[in-house]
C-alpha cells in the first residue's frame, strides 16, 4: 500500500553584524530559553497536524 511521509527541517541562523558579541550572559540565556520554547512548539505542532 502506498504511503505518504512528510519530512519538515529547520534551519535558523542568527548573526550580528561583523560577528560582534552583543547579548550579555542573561540576555544570551534567555534567548536560548525562547529559541527552545518556540522548537518545542513547531514538534508539538508538527505531532499534531501533520501525523
């Protein structure tokens, strides 16, 4: 029987101009935080709609 698979990749890159350091410790960590919260929300979503 044939089957459908659906295979959804992402790639994020960030950067600052010349490579600069511009977040401090704190700063740094908590966009980590949001970054990982917003993967989480993608799988999540993705175990959702499209399985």
């Amino acid at each position: 029987m044939p089957s459908t698979h659906t295979s959804l990749h992402y790639h994020l890159v960030f950067s600052t101009k010349h490579r600069e350091p511009w977040l401090g410790p704190e700063s740094r960590s908590r966009v980590h935080e949001y970054v990982e919260f917003l993967k989480r929300g993608m799988v999540e979503f993705e175990e959702k709609w499209l399985w």
